[in-house]
C-alpha cells in the first residue's frame, strides 16, 4: 500500500513540475524504499524515465544498497538507459539525486571487484551533470576511483588533464570530500603511470584546500606528497617541498606530527647518507606496508643514489667507477655504471662511459636550443600560457560581474562612507580644535 501511495504521488508531483515538493517526498520516501527491496522491481516498472527521472533514480538507489544485486548486466543496463532517456530539466534541478546515485553504484561496483564495469556509464552521467569541461562535479571522484579500482586509465586521463575553474553546486552544498577525493585518486593515477610532477601538484591541492580540520584523505595525501616531493625535486633544497604559505595552519601543525616515519624519510633523504635512509625504512617498514607506501619508499631510496650521482657532475669532469660507487654508497662498480646508464638514458645527466678503463666523464648538455622540437615545445608552452591568461581574464570578468560581488563592495563602500561621516561629525564636535590644544 506504501509502495502504490508512493508510485501515485510521484506521478503527480512530477506532472504539476513541482520538483520541490518531489525532492522532499523522495528524501522522506528513502527509509520506505530501502524497506521493501523485493517490490522496488514492480515499483520501477510503473515509473517513466522520461517523466520521474528523479523517482527511478530513487528506486535504483535504494536497490543498491540492498546490496543482493544478482545480474549486473541486468542493472547497468538499466541504469544506462535511464541516463539516456532522463529528464534533463530534473537532473539540472536535483544534481544531488544523480551524484548520491553514482556514489552507491561505484562503492558496490568496487566492493563486488568489478570496477571497470562501471567506467563508461559513471562517465556519462559525469557529462551530463557538467556546464562545461572545466566544472568539477562529486561524480569525478567516482570516475577516479573506478578507473584506479580497475587500473584502467585511458577514460580518466583526459579528465585529469582538464583545468578545473568552477565547483558544480549540487543541492544546497557541495561535499568537500569529493573534492578531496579526486585530486587523491589523480595523483595515485599519475604516480601509477610514472607522471610524478603532476602528481605532485594533485597531491599539493588535496593538503592545501581551506580547511577547519584535518581529514583522513588529507592525511594520505600528505604522506604521499612528503615522498613524491623528494622523487620531483630531491636534488633541491628542503625548502622546495615544503607546503605553499596559503596552506591551513591547521594542516601545518597537525599532520607532520601524523606522519613522523615520513618526516624521518626527507630528513635521512637530504642528509646525503644512503645507510640513514635504508635505517629509516628498516625502523618503519610495517608502518610504510600498512599505508601502501613501502614501494614508493623503496623509489625514494634510489632516486637519492641518482641524486647524489648527480651533484657529482657539479664537482668532477672525470671519475672512475669505482669511485663513483663509493662515494654514493652503492655495492660495486658495475651497479654504479647501471645508474648512470639510466641517467644518461632518462636525460638526467650527459656523461660518456670508457669500457676500457671504467672511467666516467661528465658532458655538459648538449641542448643547443634551435631545434624543431625545442621550437615546437616552446610554442606550445606560450600557447598554453595564454590560453590560462584568457581563461583568467573571463572568470575576473564573471567574478565582477557576479551580484554576490557586486553586493558585497558596495556594503563595503557604504561601510567606509559611513565611517567617514562620523569621523567628520568627531571632527566638527570639537569646534575645529586638535585634542591636547587652546587658542
């Protein structure tokens, strides 16, 4: 009877577009759908996707979280059909419905090991809630997730390559951990395909939002960012992965000491001493296995040896192998050759290798900077900066333009008139004399 009350109503709420109404009778509605699992089939067969877009969403929602799902194919398939016959006038009204939907789908998807099931349609569902490509939606979290989940990273890549200028309200607030989330989940993605600087900067985004607390993801994200730090710019000074000025003092001042191990790492890592970090890992290696870490350590570990064979380039022309493993600690000549054959390989260092007598000679870089593809790489560095110039320069327009703005500096202007007026008043009340004088 609650189930044909509930079916009645939905269709004449969404006929007289009282979409209001609908969005709280389908909140209130959540506990009665999630109550009778075995019905909600009958119940879906009734609705219309065209017209109760944001009821069928409802009753997928609450079958979900029955977690009994059977078919799969069965239910995705449902589920895309839904998206593609959807009532877009419902889904701009109540963006909350679709995203709450996504985010029951992925977790169930991820819990039942099969993610990749779910990339295609939560992408989908991604576009249709954006206004353009650079609106960050909570559903980008879910695209992460799945494609990390089932380390699939085509689809998600170009996503990740999208600056994000505009957080898409969804209902009256937008959940910070969805944004958190994401940027997250793209750094693992992009230390999982070995771009390490611009996993370095997602990272750097989920530490640094403004925040009155410390969250757990934030938490993550900082242990990682403190590691990958030292893999980008480990031949720098300490300073260069220190957090930016604008970051919370909360998060300055809880986290480091959250993270002791990972501290201990930057600190044996820029004393130079290849034994002091090796002690590290050894002291907290159960610590590093719990948080999935060990590996990103082990990295650590060799990029100092790569450091280290670096910084010799700035003090000697010529030096022999056998010197070069002493004095960056490695076992023997022929692993020191190995590292620097990768170094010359990955462009880190120019140098030239004698067989014949084991001698290292370091080169200077023989970029001459007149090539096509220097050219070319210039070119598209100029491009991009000004495209970000012209991006800038629409979101200062559309931010002064905006009515909040607008409200806001005039209040502001009417608060310094107001001041200046009763300045004015002390002034003449004094009969135009200076306190502490007489004439």
């Amino acid at each position: 009877m609650a189930l044909d009350q509930f079916v009645s109503t939905v269709k004449t709420l969404s006929s007289q577009r009282s979409l209001s109404e609908l969005c709280e009778y389908l909140d209130k509605q959540k506990s009665v759908l999630t109550g009778n699992i075995g019905q909600l089939e009958t119940v879906y067969e009734s609705l219309d996707p065209s017209q109760h877009t944001l009821a069928c969403l409802a009753v997928i929602s609450a079958r979900l979280h029955g977690d009994n799902i059977e078919n799969w194919d069965v239910m995705l398939t449902r589920i895309d059909t839904l998206i593609s016959e959807s009532n877009q006038d419902q889904i701009r009204f109540a963006p909350a419905v679709v995203a709450d939907m996504c985010h029951i789908l992925s977790s169930e998807l991820v819990k039942h090991n099969i993610p990749i099931r779910g990339i295609a349609l939560v992408s989908r569902i991604m576009e249709k809630l954006q206004s353009s490509p650079g609106n960050l939606t909570s559903v980008h979290s879910d695209l992460a997730k799945l494609c990390l989940k089932s380390r699939c990273f085509g689809p998600i890549l170009p996503v990740l390559d999208q600056d994000i200028v505009m957080i898409n309200k969804e209902g009256d607030m937008f959940d910070a951990v969805y944004v958190l989330l994401y940027y997250y989940y793209g750094g693992c993605i992009y230390l999982a395909i070995k771009e390490n600087e611009k996993a370095l900067y997602y990272f750097e985004v989920a530490v640094t939002c403004p925040t009155a607390a410390v969250s757990h993801v934030m938490l993550e994200a900082f242990k990682k960012y403190i590691l990958v730090g030292l893999l980008v710019h480990g031949d720098k000074p300490k300073d260069a992965v220190a957090l930016p000025k604008f970051t919370s003092p909360i998060v300055s001042k809880y986290l480091k000491q959250l993270c002791h191990a990972y501290t201990e790492v930057e600190t044996a890592y820029h004393q130079n001493s290849p034994d002091g970090l090796r002690n590290v890992l050894t002291k907290y290696r159960e610590v590093f296995e719990t948080d999935n870490n060990l590996g990103l350590v082990k990295q650590v570990i060799e990029a100092q040896t790569r450091t280290n064979i670096k910084r010799l380039t700035k003090t000697f022309v010529t030096l022999s192998l056998s010197d070069v493993a002493s004095r960056v600690g490695l076992e023997s000549p022929a692993r020191a050759e190995s590292e620097i054959v990768e170094m010359i390989r990955s462009g880190s260092i120019h140098a030239t290798i004698s067989q014949q007598d084991g001698m290292v000679r370091f080169d200077l870089n023989p970029e001459s900077y007149c090539s096509p593809d220097m050219l070319k790489m210039v070119e598209e560095s100029v491009t991009k900066a000004i495209n970000l110039d012209r991006q800038v320069e629409k979101l200062t327009e559309k931010l002064m333009l905006s009515k909040i703005y607008i409200k806001k500096m005039a209040g502001a202007k009417d608060e310094d008139e107001e001041r200046l007026s009763s300045t004015n008043s002390a002034v003449s009340s004094g009969s135009g004399k200076l306190p502490g004088y007489s004439m």
